[in-house]
C-alpha cells in the first residue's frame, strides 16, 4: 500500500467519523423534540451532555419514553464519540494529519507552478539533477513511486508527487500543461519509453530529456518524442577515456560546467524581445569590453550553431548565446538579453 493510498485512508476514516458524531447529534436533537416537545436549543444542549457523558441534570423532567431514548442515545453516542476521537488521536500521535496537510499544500503549489520542470524518479541521476536545478534557482517537481522518498523531498523543502508518472493523471497533477519540460531518469529503458510517450501526448511543447540504458534505447526514445538521451554508460566511458588523452581539457570542462565552482561558469543565455542585443552585434551593444565574458558559439533559433562567431555577427531575438564567463558578468549579461 503507498503513503497516499494510506493517507486517503486515514483521511476517509476521520470523514466517516466525523460525520457519524454529526447524525448522532443530529438524531438525538430531533427525538427530544418529537418525544419531548422541547425546543431544538433545549434538546441540542441535552443530547450534547448526553453524549459527551457531562450529565449535569435533566432541563425538563423526562417521561419514560424520553428516558428510554436516552439510553439509546448514551450507548451509540458515547461510543461514537470515542470513536472519533481515536480517529483524531491516531493522526496526530502518527504523524498523518502533518502529513495530509502537508500533502495538501503540496498539491496547491503545483495549481499555481508554470514553466517548471518535472523530474521523474529520484534516483542517484535524479537527486544530482535537482540540485543543478536548485542552484540556478529553478521551479522543479519530483515524481516518484516510493514513499518513503518522497516524504524526504517534502521535508527538504521540495515539491514531490507520490505515483507513477508514466500515468496521465499522475503528470497532469504535477502541471504538465504548464510544464517547460521533463526529465525521465526511473531505472528502466520501459518506463522511460512511457513516460516520454505520455509526456509528450500531453504538452506538444515541452522539451524532454530522457535517460537510455540499454544499447538501442536511444532511438526508440527519441522516437517517442524525446529531444535529447542521455546514456549515463557512454558518457561515463567517454569522460574516463578523455581523461586519460586529455586530462586538461577535462580539468577545463569541469571548471567551466560545474555549478560549484564560483570562479567561472559556462551557460546558455537566450536574447529576449526588445533586448538591445536584438537586430545588433556584441561589438556595437559593448560586450567585448567585458574582460569576464567570452561568446564560445550563438545557436540560431533555426538550430544552427555558430562557433566562436566573432564580435561582429549580428544577433537576433530567440538566438541562444553559450557564454564563458565569471558568475557576475553573467548575470549582467542575462539581465541585458532578457529585456
């Protein structure tokens, strides 16, 4: 059984609990008012301490049908009491009712998320690919099966989704609509195949990175829909081979796309509309003045990529800058191509 479906459990039961105290109250009030004639305050305020045992005294003397009605009402009253209470108990003695409530605004954040990222699995891949996400910062949710796992995202702060993400429901809780893309890195090349397929039926648009293990996978999920495979094997052995050929160019690479390294960063900047890039070149808009920023290739919104393109190429809205540069001159420079 997963933690939702015990949660909806829980949840169900203090529901069922709750409402049976109400009929009974409801119940009890209407008879003293048939059997009694007393007013509805006069018979609420009698099957009130009936029920919860208070017993100060009878308001209006009883007939023996009254009293025999009583007694029905102390036996399936009390009991019915006890029994929400319980209900009550459990959760918050468990931990449930923190973790519905916690469930609940979960799922209200992902009502309000656009252009986020769904990760899918949580894995060794999955964990390190929320963390590049967390440090840019970007708006990402978790899916994954396991509930245990998700329960420890949720306590890190994190936005997590308990479920199968190759399940259509499951996707549009998580807000593919409103998605800018997804990742899929769960253990199996199937799984994977499903949820670029299911990703892909649901938002035409987003951009889907999926991990490939097994050889031939990678056309398959590319033919799914997915824009990118990433096969952890192939790029671990080519890494381990370039490190032994050309262990400093490795040592450059690493310095340039590692996101803890603050003294020089790699990153793709997109010229927005009516940046002043737009329509120019680097030269004319000062660029080359900046000693920290190196334009490494412009990748046109056509797809054609233009390495070391000079400082005279001229730019165009949409065309994507790769920048080598220091942290802060990229971020001036973001906030000049944005707008």
């Amino acid at each position: 059984m997963t933690g939702a479906s015990v949660l909806a459990g829980s949840t169900r039961r203090l529901v069922l609990a709750v409402m049976a105290g109400v009929i009974v109250i409801a119940l009890g009030t209407l008879g003293y008012i048939v059997i009694e004639g007393w007013s509805a305050f006069d018979a609420l305020y009698m099957t009130v301490t009936t029920v919860t045992t208070v017993g100060y005294q009878e308001i209006h003397p009883l007939s023996p049908t009254g009293r025999a009605f009583t007694i029905v009402l102390v036996i399936s009253g009390v009991g019915t009491l006890f029994y929400v209470l319980g209900n009550i108990a459990r959760l918050v003695l468990e931990g449930e009712l923190r973790a519905i409530f916690g469930r609940y605004r979960t799922e209200g954040k992902m009502k309000a998320i656009t252009t986020h990222y769904i990760v899918c699995g949580y894995g060794r891949m999955g964990k390190r690919i929320c963390k590049e996400l967390s440090a840019k910062p970007l708006p990402f949710v978790v899916i994954d099966k396991n509930p245990d796992v998700i329960s420890a995202v949720q306590q890190e702060g994190l936005m997590a989704l308990e479920g199968d993400a190759t399940r259509d429901d499951v996707l549009i809780r998580a807000g593919i609509e409103r998605a800018k893309g997804v990742v899929s890195v769960v253990n199996t090349d199937t799984e994977n195949l499903y949820i670029v397929l299911t990703a892909r039926g649901l938002n035409k648009d987003l951009f889907i990175v999926a991990r490939g293990g097994e050889e031939g996978s990678e056309q398959k999920l590319l033919r799914a829909g997915a824009n990118r495979v990433i096969s952890p094997y192939h790029i671990g052995g080519m890494q381990i081979a370039q490190a032994l050929i050309r262990p400093a160019v490795v040592d450059f690479l690493e310095l340039a796309t590692h996101s803890e390294h603050l003294d020089l960063q790699m990153e793709e900047l997109t010229i927005g509309k009516g940046s002043r890039f737009d329509g120019r070149t680097p030269c004319e808009c000062g660029l080359e003045e900046d000693r920290g920023l190196m334009v490494v290739a412009v990748k046109r919104v056509s797809g054609h990529l233009e390495f070391n393109p000079g400082p005279k190429v001229v730019l165009g809205e949409g065309d994507k800058l790769i920048v080598l540069g220091q942290p802060k001159s990229l971020q001036r420079l973001e906030a000049l191509l944005r707008g």
